[in-house]
C-alpha cells in the first residue's frame, strides 16, 4: 500500500456535510492539492447518466464516498422512501462509475446503525447481518448496508479495491443544531446554550439520563479515513470510534460544565431512553495502528465555539 500522492485526484462525494467537510480540511493540511468536489445542485448524484458523465471527464483516482440523505429519528422515520431510494441510488452510481472508470480506491462510509437492535455490547464487525434493524431507522441501515455488499461484490467480481467504514456517533464543526433533526450532543450544546441566554432556571433532557453512547469528533473520523485509504485495503468493514462511551446524563453534565449553564438538570422520564448502549468495538482499527486524539471535553469546547460562531443576530 502506497499513500496517496499529493497531485492524486481524489473526489469527495458530500464535501459541504460534517463528515466530507472534515476529510476535505484534512486532505488540504496533508498537502493535497487535487481535489474535486460538486454540490448537490452542480451534479444530482442519484442521476445516473450525471456521474458517469463526470466520472468520464474528471477520472478521480481516490474516492471518499460521503454523500448521503442523512437525518434524525423523526426524519428517518417519516421520509422512509426517500431515505432508503436515495441513499440507493447515490451510492450504487458512484461505486458502479468507479469502477468503469478504474478508480485506483474508493472509501464507502456507512453508519453504525446497520448493526442489529439487540446485537451485543460492543459492536463488532461481524455482527452485521445476524439480527433484526432498529425500525425506526430501518430504510437508512438497509441502504447502507447495501453499499457494503456493493463494494464487497465489486471486490469479489472485478478485484476493485473498495473499502468500507462505519462510524460511531459523531459531532464537530457543521455539526446540525436543529432541535427537530439533531443528534443528542448538538442538540444539547444548543439546549444548554439557550438556556444560559435566557437565564432558564431548568434544562429539560429526555428519558432518564442512563442510557450510554459513544461520541468521536469528526476531525478525528477524518484522520482515521484518510489513515485507512492510505494503510488499509481489506475487504471486511472497519468501526471507526473512539471505544468509549458515556451516560446521557454524564453527557448532559459536561455540556452544561463546557457551556457554563448555571441551572439545574430535569430529566423527563415519560420520554423513550432508546437502546440502553451502544458502543462500537474499535479494537481492529487499533490492532491496524489508529487511535483517536480529542477527548470528549476538548471536543465539546470546540464544537460549541463553533456552534457560537454561527449564531445568526437577529
């Protein structure tokens, strides 16, 4: 395995999201000079006809396939067609185009909910498969799941060197604050925030605060793609995390530290808790030499400066 080339041509499919954006920074501060991008309105990657044409002009050598209809449980849950056919449709024509056009290596970047409801604690690489989904946001795993086969087969049929990844739970710079369609940490930089503004005597988290879950700052998600692109070419997936997790209500705690909310916490219990864990086990990608860097504290201070330095005055 050769690292790859700083005049390489890697294309970034959904370089504007938190994931794709963090992998773009990286790739620049490594030295990275050829990168191409498109937005969703510059190329429609579930047209077909589209991307081969823009595989044929451009001809990348690398792809980060980041690219996807992504949301919250109630947008999963609602939009079920959109997130299973889109997500479809994005993934099998940029890995059927990178393969006709003979892309030297393509990453395919899943999420950790292709795993089963009930598989046990923490998630290995192996228990894909071996049991039923979370319905709430089956569509989503099932597409995904679908670009793990697909790059799997490609490899099988035509010796492509197509990897795949699943990330655990992340956060970081462009994060999604939407109280609607945001993750638990977003949502409770933007909680504690408001709350301190408004000098709110309470801040409300839903269920019971016991439930654990693992968070890895997206920066850190980037430098373990690009690790593996240039130090992995295996054909089984790859859980990248930080193998570490925390209760809801330890979560809730340190937010209201980092943010500086000077109130009390209530926890509102006729709310659902959701899976009671969920924490990836990382130890392959650790046995291949990667660990992660910023710590949870570190990562929330980061990315409530952020969260700051986008607030709209109104």
């Amino acid at each position: 395995m050769l690292p790859m080339e700083k005049k390489s041509k890697i294309y970034i499919a959904g370089h504007r999201g938190m994931v794709g954006s963090a992998i773009l920074r990286k790739l620049e501060a490594n030295g990275h000079t050829n990168i191409i991008t498109r937005t969703s309105s510059e190329l429609d990657l579930r047209n077909q006809q589209a991307v081969q044409v823009f595989f044929e002009t451009e001809k990348p050598d690398y792809i980060f396939l980041a690219a996807a209809k992504v949301g919250g449980i109630h947008a999963n849950n609602f939009y079920r067609a959109e997130f299973l056919y889109d997500n479809l449709m994005i993934e099998a024509n940029i890995i059927h185009a990178a393969h006709l056009s003979g892309v030297k290596k393509l990453m395919f970047l899943g999420s950790s909910c292709i795993y089963p409801k009930l598989a046990p604690q923490p998630l290995k690489e192996e228990y894909l498969l071996t049991g039923p989904l979370e319905q709430t946001n089956e569509p989503y795993a099932i597409a995904k799941i679908a670009g793990i086969k697909l790059c799997e087969s490609y490899r099988d049929q035509y010796g492509s060197n197509f990897i795949s990844v699943m990330p655990t739970n992340l956060y970081g710079y462009n994060d999604n604050y939407d109280l609607q369609n945001s993750h638990v940490l977003p949502a409770l930089i933007r909680k504690f925030h408001e709350a301190k503004e408004s000098n709110a005597p309470t801040v409300t988290v839903w269920g019971t605060g016991s439930p654990r879950r693992e968070f890895l700052f997206a920066d850190d998600l980037a430098e373990a793609c690009v690790y593996l692109m240039e130090n992995y070419d295996g054909r089984e997936l790859v859980n990248i995390g930080s193998g570490e997790d925390i209760a809801i209500k330890d979560l809730a705690l340190l937010v209201k530290e980092v943010v500086g909310f000077g109130g009390e916490l209530v926890f509102d219990t006729s709310k659902p808790d959701g899976t009671p864990r969920k924490l990836m086990d990382v130890s392959k990608l650790h046995s291949l030499g990667f660990h992660h860097k910023i710590e949870l504290r570190e990562g929330i201070a980061l990315a409530y400066a952020d969260f700051k330095s986008k607030l709209v005055i109104a």
